[in-house]
C-alpha cells in the first residue's frame, strides 16, 4: 500500500538509537525510551497562502530530523511503525 501525506504533513520513521551509553552500559530494552530522531519517509504538497499558492516545505524525503517526544501520531504501514507530523512539530534537520 502507498501512502502520501496530504498538505503539511509529513510521514517519519524512527531511527534506531544506540543501546549502549558513552561509558559502556548496556541499557536494557524496557529501560529504553523511544528515540526523537527520524528520518524523513515522504511529505506533503505544503500548504496554501493567503493568495491560494502552494508553499513547499522546508523538509524533503531523505532528511534526518529531530522531533519532539510526544510528536506525531502513530501508524503501521506495510508493517513498518511510521508517525505522521506536522511540518511544524519537527525541531530541524540534522546535517
């Protein structure tokens, strides 16, 4: 199934984080909060101005972004765990 997110929407799926701290603990799986990084899937067209154009967002398909904890609603799609956000409850892009 395809999916494409409408407006300003955009379609992120989480990225891995390390499970191991800087100092070499191994932190457990149940101890593991769900990462705040992503990387950008698919967008939206953008949204329209107030003279009716379209106005293109800032992220593309490709980008790793940062988002906050709680952000996006979550989805299962051809069984891949998605979120689909907002243009707006994204922090930036990592470089």
């Amino acid at each position: 199934m395809k999916f494409r997110p409408l407006h300003d929407r955009v379609l992120v799926k989480r990225v891995a984080e390390e499970t191991k701290t800087a100092g070499g603990i191994i932190i457990p799986d149940t101890a593991q909060e769900k990462p705040s990084e992503g990387k950008v899937v698919s967008v939206g067209p953008g949204v329209r101005d107030e003279n009716g154009k379209f106005v293109a967002l800032d992220v593309k398909k490709g980008d790793r972004v940062l988002f906050g904890k709680w952000g996006g609603t979550e989805v299962t799609i051809n069984g891949d765990e998605l979120l689909i956000m907002k243009e707006s409850d994204i922090m930036g892009v990592l470089a």
